[in-house]
C-alpha cells in the first residue's frame, strides 16, 4: 500500500513540477513518468488520462492554496490588514519560485487557464469554479471592510473581489512575464485606490 500511494504522490509532483515550468500541451505520459521515476504502466492504474492527472494536480494545488487563503484572510487581522498578508504572501510564493529554479513561475491556475481554456472544457469549468471560489474568500473580507468604514459606501463587494481576483493574476502573469517579483508589489495601493479607502485611513505601516 505504501509503494502505492508512493507512485501516485510521486507522478502528481512529477506533473505539477513540469506544468509549473513548461506547460501542460507539450507533456507526455512518458516524460512525466520518467520525471516521476514510475513505470507507464503504473500511469494508468492511478490516472485515465493526462487530463485525469492535470485534473487531480489543480485539485490538490488548490486544497493547499484555499488552506493559506483561509488562514490569511480568517485571522483576527483588520479587513485591509488581511489583504494586505495575502498580496505579500502571494509575492513570497512568487520570490521563493525565483530563487529555486531561477524563473518566475506564475499562477497554476492563471497559466493553465490561458493555455487550455478554449482546448480543455473540463479543465475550464473547473479553473472557472477556483476563481469563483477565491472571489468568495475576498469578497467576505470586502463587506467586512464596509462594515467597518474603511471601504467606501459605494464599493460594490462582489466585483471589487473579482477585481482584486483579476489584478493578482495579472500582476503575476507580468511578474513572469518579466521574470520580476516586484511586479506584485503595487498589488496594494490598487486595492486601496479599488476600495475607495480614504487618503486620511490608509495604513501606514
């Protein structure tokens, strides 16, 4: 069972490592049983096919995302505080990519969603749902922050979230894009300027 579980676990970090650096269309079952150290028959006991895996890798990557999301964006932190952490702990993910291999690597999500949105329905639907489900998180720290005066009245939660959902991503694609982790860095003013937080209330620290 534990030689089992192994092989599984060892393709899953096989897959995610090299769409994480080259991309999901130019892999092969072969390549990333080889990467994995697993035999291609082993491939398809765990896995239909390589969407099957692709599939199973964003799941997995995003349990792990949600949990960070969750713990950011839950803690006992003002609204804009939280933000705040998860933009910072988004240009860490960011850094910590550049310094291992050299590159920026961007978002999963974001660099599978321009690849295979219009080639992968399934994959789409369910990039779709992670997006929807991240505009969730945030959105419930927006209407905190209108609770509690420090975004303005006449933000509207639902589409400052996506707003928000949409800048880290394009943030992150420039930051590969220029292989730059400081790209992510205005991530916070914008969010100040979309909340309407007034000059006077703006963190200063």
């Amino acid at each position: 069972m534990g030689r089992t579980s192994d092989a599984r676990n060892k393709l899953l970090d096989a897959a995610a490592t090299l769409i994480e650096q080259r991309g999901y269309a130019a892999l092969g079952v072969a390549e990333i049983c080889a990467t994995a150290g697993v035999p291609k028959g082993s491939f398809y006991y765990f896995f239909e096919s390589k969407q099957a895996l692709a599939l199973t890798v964003i799941d997995e990557h995003w349990a792990t995302q949600r949990r960070q999301w969750e713990e950011l964006l839950g803690s006992g932190h003002d609204p804009l505080r939280r933000l705040r952490d998860l933009f910072e702990a988004t240009e860490e993910v960011q850094r910590a990519g550049q310094q291992q291999v050299g590159l920026v690597a961007g978002c999963l999500f974001g660099n599978l969603a321009l690849e295979l949105s219009n080639q992968a329905e399934e994959i789409r639907r369910r990039l779709q749902e992670i997006f929807e489900a991240q505009i969730d998180l945030i959105e419930q720290v927006v209407l905190e922050a209108k609770k509690q005066g420090q975004a303005g009245p006449s933000v509207e939660s639902r589409e400052a979230a996506r707003s928000i959902v949409a800048q880290i991503e394009g943030r992150v694609l420039l930051a590969k894009l220029l292989n730059d982790p400081g790209q992510l860095e205005t991530l916070w003013r914008n969010c100040l300027d979309l909340l309407q937080v007034p000059a006077h209330a703006r963190p200063t620290d």
